[in-house]
C-alpha cells in the first residue's frame, strides 16, 4: 500500500513515501519510525543515520611543473616544487603522440613528503602530455602541458 499526502497521516505519510523512494529521513522522524518497528525495514534501506556523511573533496591534479631540456635530444624533465603535488603520490605522464613508441609514452615518479617531483619523458616539441597524481585509490584529473617549441 502507497500513501499520499491524502492519506491519514498528511505530511507524515508523504515522508514516508519519499522514505520508501530511498529519500534520507530526518533524524528525528528516524526515531520515532523505529520506535513503531512497522517501518524498521524501510528507515535502514534509506541509509538514515545520524554519522556524519560530508563528501570527500576530488584530488586535485598535481600544479604546472617547469619544462626544461632533458639529458638527451628528445628527452625533457619535468619538476615541480613544494607543495607540488600530494605527499608521497605517484606522478604519472602520459604523451599523448601516437608516433612515439608505447614504452616511451608513460613515464611516473613518487613525490617526496614535501609534494616536491621531478620526472625525465620522452617529447617532441608540440607533444601534449597529460600528468595524473595517484594517492592510494584516488587518481586525479590529468593536467594537459604541451611541450615548448
């Protein structure tokens, strides 16, 4: 049986029928469903608690690193400063030029405590390369640099 705010009960059968379309109960409603035990069922499906359930921000993608020539021709280093990435993260790079060879597209290090890293990548001039932090199971949005002409 569905109840409408037509029912006897007006505004409480319609949070009880928002309850049972998986809407969150206000704590206090909670309780006094409980107590009837008749609606036990559907305050524990509705994932009403009382913890608190404040989203974790998105991990930010590591900050613009300098760009300077590397060791060899085609060869350029990456690094940023303090506070450049997460603490301890692993920094992947991926560029994106398909006439590279695969094993020459990925490159990554580790961040240091102080979020201080420096990684050498194959490029050409022109080549986009996206740059991702990985910390535990959150990866990052890539942050897109292309390689200076």
């Amino acid at each position: 049986m569905s109840m409408t705010t037509d029912d006897a009960g007006g505004a409480r059968g319609a949070r009880l029928k928002r309850a049972r379309q998986g809407w969150a109960l206000p704590a206090a409603l909670a309780g006094r469903l409980a107590l009837s035990g008749a609606f036990a069922g559907v305050i524990v499906g509705s994932g009403a608690s009382t913890a608190c359930v404040s989203p974790t921000l998105p991990l930010p993608p590591p900050e613009l690193p300098s760009i300077t020539q590397g060791t060899e021709p085609n060869r350029y280093v990456l690094a940023a400063g303090p506070g450049g990435a997460e603490a301890n993260a692993f920094i992947i790079t991926f560029n994106l030029n398909p006439d590279l060879p695969r094993e020459q597209r990925v490159a990554g290090t580790q961040a240091d405590e102080g979020g201080r890293w420096r990684v050498e990548i194959w490029a050409r001039p022109g080549d986009r390369v996206d740059i991702t932090q990985e910390v535990g199971t959150s990866r990052s949005p890539s942050l897109s640099i292309t390689i200076p002409r």
